[in-house]
C-alpha cells in the first residue's frame, strides 16, 4: 500500500478505546482532504475504525495487518460535505 499520509499517528501499545480517540483528535486539528494514517496493535480498533467511518463523513481508503500491526488510513473530510 503506498498512499501518502500528511500525518502519522502512532497508537500502538494503545488499549481501546485510545487508538480511537486519539485518531479523532488527531482528524480534528487537519484540513479537509488530509490524510491520516493510524498504527495500532489494539485487534479491536479494526472494528472501533470500520463503526467510526460508517458513522461519519471521513473516508477509509485502505487498511491493512502487517504483523500484529493494525494500518489505517483516513481521509478528513470537511463539515460542508454533508
């Protein structure tokens, strides 16, 4: 996967429900079409991010397991895209 992440969130050895969170507050602070790329070793952070992009305007264009690494990447999108 080679998708170009302006920023780089590091949520490993990070329990539920922080790797979520911390994602959120990182999205909160990027501009509309930013992506994010979130690393996590939590297992259930692939479900906590699929319920959280299914709930809001972002965007998923790829996740991934490398190990027992848990790669996401998110794309910001902006309030007037509702």
């Amino acid at each position: 996967m080679t998708l170009q992440a302006d920023d780089v969130l590091d949520a490993r050895g990070l329990a539920c429900p922080l790797p979520l969170l911390k994602a959120k507050q990182a999205l909160a602070g990027m501009q509309a079409g930013a992506l994010l790329e979130v690393r996590a070793t939590d297992a259930g952070s692939w479900r906590d991010f699929e319920s959280f992009i299914a709930q809001s305007l972002h965007q998923m264009p790829a996740r991934e397991v490398r190990g027992d690494v848990y790669y996401y990447w998110i794309r910001k999108v902006g309030e007037h895209a509702r």
